[in-house]
C-alpha cells in the first residue's frame, strides 16, 4: 500500500459533507485534466459528475488557464458599484447572445444560490415598482433545490436543506413535483403521461389558495437535478408557462444544472420549447474556474425598472463585491468560447441516445428501483433500506471511487452527469462500473452498507495521519 502525506484536515469544515466520515477516509483530488481527476496516490479517477454539474467542456482547458492569468496580470478587481470595467460588458452581450431569444438582460452574480436570490428579488422589485405590492408570495417545488441562501433554501422543496435553520422566509408555497415512479419507472427520457394534469394542480391548489394576484413568481427547475434527476412529463412546462401567463406570475427557471448543454440544448427551456421570464444559471458560465453565477431576465422587466424608478436612483438596490469580476468575465467569454468552437450541445445530444442505452443497461440488477435520464444525465434510484435511508447508495458511491469512477449520491439515488467532452467508451466505462459496484454491495447484504468496507487505503493514511501529528 502506498503511503500518501495529507494535509492538516482538521480545520476545513467540508461543506454538504459528513465531516467525521469523510476525514476518516478522505477523497482527495490533486491533479485533474480532460474527463479525469488524480488521486493523492496517483490514480486515474474518471469524472463521472463533471465536477458539480460545472466542467461541461472538461477539466483543465489551457485556453481558459491562459486568458485568465493574463486577465489577473492586467486588471485583477475593479469595484463592481458605480465603476465597472469593458468586460463585464462583453461577457453580458455574449451571455445574452448565448440566451434564448428575450433573456438579454443578464444580472451577475457569484454562484446559483445567488443566482436564485437575486432572480426572487427582482420579481418582488419588478411586481413593486410597477404598483402591485401585494404580488409577494413565492411558489417552489418540492423536492427543488435553489442553493443554499435564505431565499433560495425557503422556495427550495428539500427538507434536509430547510430544517435546522428556521422558519426562513414567509409567504411561501409549494407545488407537487412531477416524479411518479408508480407509473413512470424506467422510463427512457421524457414521461409521456401526467404532464398536463400535474401542471393543473399549481392553478386548482395553489392559485386558488392564494388568489393569483399575491403571487409574484413561480420558480422551478425544468428538470430536478440536486434531488435525483426528476424529469417533468410531456406539456407539463408548457402548461406551467400558460397558467403563469393567465394570471401575471412571473416565470424563472433555475437553470443552473440544465444549462449549458447538459440536456443536448443550450437551454432546458430550449429543450422542452418553453421560454421563462427569468432563468438563472452558474456553474458551466465559466467551466467550474471562477466562481460566476448570472440571471437573465426579458428585457420588458428590466425596462419597467428603468422607466418607473426616479432619475438618479439605484432602480434596483442589489449586488455583490465580486459581481462581474474581471477573471470571472475572462473565464466565460473563453468558455463560450469553446462552446461556439466544439458545438458542445451538439456533442452531447449526439451522444444521448448512447448514454441513455448504457444508463438502462442496469435495469433488473439487485436494489434498483428506477433509471431516469435525459441528455447526458442520469439517475439511479435504489430501494431503500428500513432505518437506513440512502446507506446502500453512499456504499455503491464509495465502491465506485475505489474502483477509479466518481459518482454522486443523494439520498437513495446515484446521479450521472459527465463532461461533455465525454467519449462513448468512457460512458461504458462509468456505467460498467457503477454495475460492478451495484453487484458488489447488494452482495454483501447488511454488510456491504458499512462505509468502513471501502477505500481502506484512505483510512490508512487518515489513521497514520492520526498517529503521526
């Protein structure tokens, strides 16, 4: 066994993680290129989540290395208040250009969970300056997932994100999310059922409970990433569009996953032929680089705070330090840059009926319940254990990382989004073995379910670490 030298881990409070376990068996990452990571030792680990959903074009693209050391060399900071700089103009004109036809008014921010907070609060200010106060509720989804700030967290619909801080923000509702496994399992892109229906509740419960003319916006994810892969079925965003139309509900899509070619569009709107008022996005704007979130909005929004806010005022009192930072606009000029070049989107919808045959090539193994996909993401759901609520899909994560494969989990459910530069031996690969990991643990029964099974090397070296200090 190799000896590996870890840093100090006792001070980093790893977020979204469990702390204790992972710094009994730290993953760590030291190199990546292409479609791979480097482990500490060495190891070859394919990238089977491109990043957090956020290195579309793959890791390490020198293009962009290159443009933004030479950004930090000639304007590191410009102060984003009252100053700004011609680059925060030009990544606004190519973002907008990149932004389904409308959405020309781009709002940047530094993440999708400021991304959603903004994208709330201009529909609270837009409803406000166009004299209709008394627009302020806010509906999510359940099972939505908006990042992790306040506004975010309460229009957000995953209990684990909400509960150990309060009550949040008020004037909240949620509609029902459009999985229905009973009816839809293994289910090879887009559900054909329900969509109509399910769409109807939001108008039926939820605008009758209000009364349409209290509600400001209505913010969903055209497919649910973060909560397992929740793909809406035929019409449902359509409908969705037409209730908001009817009575004056702005419309945002969280974009932040589905953006930037992951489901083979530019755009989940694009996909599912829907236009929102506002969508929101991040992550892929700058391949994961620099920290960089935007919200566009239609123009007729940002114009109603231009023509009814007073000469000289602020019309809309919100930012960020590093809003349009100058390396963060270098980064997503380059990034869409190469997104013009290689035709990303392209590549990946090429791809998705290969991908969507290697994801249901796991149906009928031990523990799995359902597959869903879409473009290149996919979702394995298991059956849950009694007591032991998403065990056996950390144990099939671990497994897999043992075996030179980085997946995801959250909760019963194992999520694939690779790279879109990822190549149709590379998708065998992530799906051969993610069966591998599959038969492995449900093997070894309640067994196979203790993490202390896995990446034993990691636990040597996390105890020699231990020892040694």
């Amino acid at each position: 066994m190799s000896q590996v030298k870890l840093p100090d881990l006792s001070h980093y409070w790893v977020p979204f993680t469990a702390n204790r376990q992972f710094k009994a068996m730290p993953r760590l990452f030291k190199a990546a290129k292409g479609n791979y990571y480097t482990a500490m030792d060495g190891r070859q680990i394919l990238d089977g989540t491109a990043g957090l959903w956020c290195v579309p074009a793959g890791h390490a693209r020198e293009e962009i290395a290159i443009a933004v050391g030479e950004q930090l060399r000639t304007l590191d900071y410009a102060p984003a208040f009252q100053t700004s700089h011609p680059l925060a103009f030009e990544a606004a004109t190519r973002l907008a250009e990149y932004m389904p036809a409308g959405l020309d008014r781009i709002f940047f921010t530094d993440s999708g969970s400021e991304s959603a907070d903004t994208a709330l609060k201009i529909a609270l200010a837009y409803h406000r300056v166009c004299g209709n106060p008394l627009r302020n509720k806010l509906i999510g989804r359940e099972r939505g997932y908006h990042g992790v700030n306040f506004g975010g967290v309460s229009v957000g619909g995953i209990a684990g994100n909400r509960k150990a801080f309060g009550n949040a923000l008020s004037g909240v509702d949620h509609i029902r999310h459009p999985l229905d496994i009973a009816k839809n399992a293994f289910t090879k892109g887009v559900p054909a059922d329900g969509g109509i229906a399910l769409a109807n509740e939001f108008e039926q419960r939820i605008v009758t409970l209000h009364d349409p003319s209290t509600i400001a916006a209505l913010m969903i994810e055209p497919v649910q990433g973060s909560a397992g892969v929740l793909i809406p079925p035929q019409g449902y965003l359509k409908r969705i569009r037409e209730i908001c139309d009817k009575h004056g509900i702005l419309l945002i899509f969280d974009e932040v996953i589905t953006g930037f070619g992951r489901l083979g569009t530019k755009w989940g709107g694009d996909y599912f032929d829907v236009m929102p008022d506002m969508l929101t996005c991040a992550k892929g704007l700058t391949n994961g680089v620099v920290p960089m979130g935007a919200v566009a909005v239609k123009r007729e929004i940002y114009d109603a705070f231009m023509e009814n806010s007073p000469t000289g005022a602020i019309e809309l009192p919100h930012g960020y330090t590093y809003s349009a930072i100058p390396i963060a606009c270098t980064a997503a000029i380059t990034t869409l840059n190469i997104f013009a070049q290689e035709k990303l989107e392209h590549r990946a919808a090429g791809l998705s009926a290969y991908f969507e045959q290697a994801a249901h090539s796991l149906k009928g193994l031990a523990m799995v319940k359902d597959i869903r996909n879409i473009g290149l993401v996919a979702g394995i759901e298991f059956e849950s254990v009694v007591g032991k609520v998403g065990a056996f899909a950390f144990a099939v994560y671990l497994k897999c990382y043992e075996l030179g494969l980085h997946v995801r989990y959250t909760g019963d459910i194992i999520a694939i989004s690779p790279p879109l530069t990822i190549e149709k031996h590379e998708i065998d690969r992530i799906f051969n073995t993610l069966a591998d990991a599959i038969k492995t643990v449900a093997a070894q029964g309640e067994t196979g379910l203790d993490a202390n099974q896995y990446l034993k090397n990691e636990q040597q070296w996390a105890w020699h670490q231990q020892v040694t200090i």
